[in-house]
C-alpha cells in the first residue's frame, strides 16, 4: 500500500467505539472451536475455481459465534508489520501495510438459542449487525454415521435456503449450532454440503478452549511524536478471542439499509468514508496538524451468480 503522506503517520486501527448497540447479548466464555474449510462456487461459469476460505465456530453453552480464521490472521499479521516498522522507525516516517489476496471476510454470525436470534456482523468503516430470527431447519435425521477427527457423528438432512443439504453432527457435543446459519440439531454440526457440492463446510478439527488463559486487549497504540496522526476506524475488534460477544461499537441496522450503505460506499467510497468518520466523532488524534484525508481504492466485487442463498422455486 503506497503512504498516504510522508509528514503524518496513518495507523488504520479498528479499535475505536461508534455508535452501541442495543442488540447487545451478555458476553459468553467459548468452550469448543470447531475449524472449516469453507468453499463456494459464487460463479457457475468457473466451476473449477470455487472461493475457499478458513472458518471457525466458537462454541458456548447458549451463543456461538462463526468467524473468519483467514482474517483472524491476517489482521494479527497487519499489526505486527505496524508494531515492528513503528518500533524501527521510532514513530517517524512511513507505514507500508501489505495485505494478501486471502485476507478473509469481514461477515460473521453469531447464533443466541435461548432467545431465537441470530445476528450477523459486517464492516463497512463502522461495524454493523443485522438481527433475524433463528432459522427453523426442518432436519430429517438418519441413521447413517461417520467419523471425523475421532468424533462419531450422525447424518441428517434438510431443505434449506434454496438448498437440499448433508450435514454431519456430533451428538456428543451437545451444542445445537453449526456453521454459517446452520442450526438446529442434538449436537454440533461438523461438517456439511449441500447435495451438488457448490457450498461445502468441511471438518478441519476441533480444540477444547475451556481452559485456554485470558488474552489482555492487543490493541496497536503509536508512540507520542509530533509527527504522527492516528486515525481509528470502526468498532473494537480486540480482547479475548475467545469470548463470543457483539461488537460493542456497532451499530443496529437492517439487511436493506446495510445494502443501501455497501452501495453508497461503491458508488463513491471517499466521500462514504469521510461521513462514516465524521458521522461517529472520528477524526485525527495527535499532531496538532491538519486532518489526514483518506482514499480508497474498491475494484470491481467478484461475480457472483450463485448465491449461498437461492430464491425458492415456486
């Protein structure tokens, strides 16, 4: 990524609080993740070429939260390159960010059974949630079973979103979740696809967490410098990994609005970015100098003319 400018730092750190929400759930301690290789083929006409994705779901007694590993990663390694070029530099000069083409999306889902609700997180600047009922799968169960990883599972099946669906679940791990929007079954599902193999969440492992020790706030703080100017964008994505929580800085919208927002930020992503910022207080911190303009560059969105999601046939 090319310096935006050689007097001012630009540390872009998704740590900042904007607007809460009121769809916040009492923080939950994950016992269990369950690890996927993720794979969808969002455009018919490559079949050969499916987007593929690391995913992980953490588990809870009441909530799960389903998240992108890929992007997990390489967020830490973004803020390793900050922390070891801030630590070289002193504070002055420039920070060149690379991000690879497998950085991971953005979306996550989280699922609250005791309450029926399942919400899911995107991030455009600020991060928002779109809550929905907790889908009702009408699961067939079967008795075929298979191992994977060393769990026994049990076979069920459904018709859902469009989709007819095999899923594995493991009825000794009685949580009633899954993967993506997935739910709904006498233990967790591990792996699952649908019946033409064009959405796969495949078994990639499964690790206890419940003693895992507390991770402190990672949060990337710049030394003081009269040359440096932070500016922090979004909700706090930082502390403990392993806690399935809301963001707390996000804000509640709707599965319309939220396109009408993707869109306006398609159409014209410098002035979307610089209403986002100013429409949540944020701003430069530090320096005393003038304000750092940001610029974004979106290409063109990948093709996507098969949807997780298909219209049901009438």
């Amino acid at each position: 990524m090319k310096p935006i400018n050689s007097v001012f730092l630009l540390i872009v750190v998704f740590s900042i609080l904007s607007i809460r929400s009121r769809a916040q759930q009492s923080p939950e301690r994950a016992q269990l993740v369950v690890h996927y290789n993720f794979s969808h083929l969002r455009d018919t006409t490559k079949r050969a070429e499916p987007y593929t994705e690391k995913m992980i779901l953490f588990l809870g007694s009441h909530s799960s939260a389903y998240k992108s590993y890929d992007k997990a990663m390489a967020d830490a390694l973004m803020k390793k390159q900050i922390q070891e070029q801030m630590a070289a530099n002193g504070g002055g000069g420039e920070i060149r960010v690379m991000r690879g083409k497998n950085s991971g999306s953005s979306t996550e889902y989280y699922q609250f059974a005791g309450n029926g609700k399942l919400v899911r997180r995107e991030k455009l600047i600020n991060s928002y949630l779109i809550e929905e009922p907790l889908p009702a799968i009408n699961w067939k169960i079967n008795s075929d079973t298979a191992t994977f990883g060393g769990l026994h599972c049990q076979q069920a099946t459904a018709h859902f979103k469009g989709r007819d669906y095999v899923a594995w679940f493991c009825p000794d791990l009685p949580f009633h979740t899954g993967p993506w929007k997935l739910n709904g079954l006498p233990g967790v599902i591990v792996d699952a696809h649908d019946t033409k193999n064009e959405v796969v969440f495949k078994f990639d492992g499964v690790e206890d967490i419940s003693k895992a020790p507390l991770v402190a706030d990672a949060t990337v703080s710049a030394p003081s410098s009269p040359n440096v100017t932070i500016v922090t964008i979004g909700g706090a994505d930082d502390g403990d990994p392993n806690v399935i929580q809301l963001p707390q800085g996000a804000i509640k919208t709707t599965d319309k609005e939220y396109t009408n927002l993707r869109e306006a930020m398609r159409k014209d992503p410098d002035a979307f970015t610089q209403s986002a910022m100013a429409g949540a207080g944020m701003g430069a911190q530090g320096g005393g100098g003038p304000q750092p303009v940001i610029k974004l560059k979106i290409g063109p969105g990948p093709v996507i003319n098969n949807p997780i999601e298909l219209p049901e046939k009438k």
